[in-house]
C-alpha cells in the first residue's frame, strides 16, 4: 500500500497548484492528478451538484487504487469534504482547514479576508474554519467568479484583471484586514496583482503548500509513506487534454508528460 499512488483532484487546471507544492513536499510520491475538466467551473453550481462530482471522482481514484485523496478544489471540499470523507476507504484531505491555520498564524490583528468562488464563500466553510481555530477573529469574505476565467485565459497582469480586483477587493481593504486567504485553486497565480492591490500590509495565504504538509503528516501517522523505488506522476481529465496540456504547464511550472482522457 505504501507505494499506491496518492489521488488528487479538482474542478479541472487550478489543482495543479497544490499538486505542485505535494510534487515537492513529498518527491518520492506518485500521484494521480483527475481534473474535471468536462464540468468545470464549479463555483457557480449547487452544493448538491458538487458533491455528486466530487463522489463521482473519488469512486474513479479508489478504483485506481490510490492509497489516500486529496481534494484539491476550494468549491469540492466546502461542499462535499464531510459526505467523501464518510463514504471513502481511504484517508481524504481537503484545502479549507490548512488554509485556516496558515491564515490564524499569520494574521496579527485578527482580521482575515477570504476570497474564493461564489459556492465555496456561500458555504462559509472558511469561516468556519477559521473560528474553530481563533473564535475571536473577524472574517471578511468576497467572492470573486471573475477570476477563475481571467486565470485560464492567463490575464494575470492584464489591465481588464487589474480593474476586476480593485472592484472585488475595495471592501477587504475597507475592513482592514491584514491577511487574505486565496480561497481558489486559480488565485496564486494572480498573487502578484493581489499582493499589489491589496498593498504591503497585507500577507497573502494560500493553502497549496500547507495542505502539502497536512498530508504528509496524515501519511507519517498512517504509516503510508512511500518508501523509495519507482514513482511516477500522471494526469487524466475527463474533456479538452490540449487545452489543460498548454494551461496546465503554467499551474505546474513544467510540462506534462502522461495526459489520459476519461470522461466519467
Ligand atoms: N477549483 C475551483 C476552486 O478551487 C475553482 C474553479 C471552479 O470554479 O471550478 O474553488
């Protein structure tokens, strides 16, 4: 079991952000990579509809054996973490509750800001979250649906990108929040937009590299680490391998080799 490979999945390109920071957290780990891309975004669908993609995705990586799951998309994991979580045979992560405790270290006053898709801040699982760790700190919240697309079409300096942030954020500016939590798989890769928008002040966390180190601690304690021999990294999606090959070596900061199509 140790060498199965891990399963990680999202909506479609942007979990390729936490899949990199896993790639480095953990080098001797294969993995799975499932991007949904037939049926992303899934920001704008219902909790309802989330939930069964994501079962959907978990039954296709069980079936491929991986060894635990991660859930690399904001949306499928503040909709349906607790129902995958109950229904798999393996151990499953999400992104919201380590994106919480980097936020709750990082924050000095206590006024976070979080953005995501319109699903993942109407569930208000990050403020959940983030009070389960520090009740007291006040959390402002902004959903950002325009995001997703300026990342895929890769405006992440564009001027249109600029003018949609300003809009988005003027009201985390006026809480004063010293921290903003990137709540989308797709927002790191407009941190240096958003860190210029929102100013210096402001620390910007993404969950990415904290959920890295909350399944490698998983791992430690289930005694499933990999230990050492052959590993491989492979990617499958369910539509458009062309479109996720060219977009998705931006996410990864390298190329993809292995793309398999299957529609589920
Ligand atoms: N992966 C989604 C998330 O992190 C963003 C893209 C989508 O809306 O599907 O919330």
């Amino acid at each position: 079991m140790n060498n199965a490979p891990l399963g990680v999945f999202d909506s479609g390109i942007g979990g390729l952000t936490v899949a990199r920071a896993l790639f480095e957290r953990l080098p001797k780990e294969s993995v799975i990579y499932f991007g949904d891309t037939a049926r992303v975004p899934y920001g704008p669908k219902s909790p309802d509809t989330v939930r069964r993609y994501s079962a959907e995705i978990l039954a296709y990586l069980l079936r491929r054996g991986v060894k635990a799951v991660v859930v690399a998309c904001n949306t499928s994991t503040a909709h349906a973490l607790g129902y995958l979580q109950e229904h798999s045979s393996v151990p499953v992560v999400g992104v919201i509750e380590p994106g919480a405790r980097a936020a709750v270290r990082a924050t000095k006053t206590g006024t976070i800001g979080v953005i995501g898709t319109a699903g993942t801040i109407a569930s208000g699982a990050y403020e959940r979250a983030i009070k389960a760790l520090r009740p007291e700190a006040r959390v402002h919240s902004q959903p950002c649906p325009l995001f997703v697309p300026l990342v895929e079409e890769g405006w992440f300096e564009h001027p249109a990108a600029e003018l949609i942030a300003r809009e988005y954020l003027e009201p985390l500016k006026r809480a004063n929040v010293d921290v903003l939590v990137l709540g989308c798989t797709h927002y790191p890769l407009l941190k240096p937009l958003l860190a210029r928008v929102m100013g210096s002040d402001v620390t910007l966390v993404d969950s990415a590299e904290e959920t890295a180190t909350a399944v490698s601690r998983e791992l430690e304690r289930l005694s499933l680490l990999a230990n050492g021999g052959a590993h491989d990294h492979r990617f499958v999606v369910s539509d458009d391998e062309s479109h996720f090959r060219k977009v998705g070596a931006l996410f990864l900061g390298e190329q993809l080799k292995q793309v398999e199509v299957v529609p589920l």
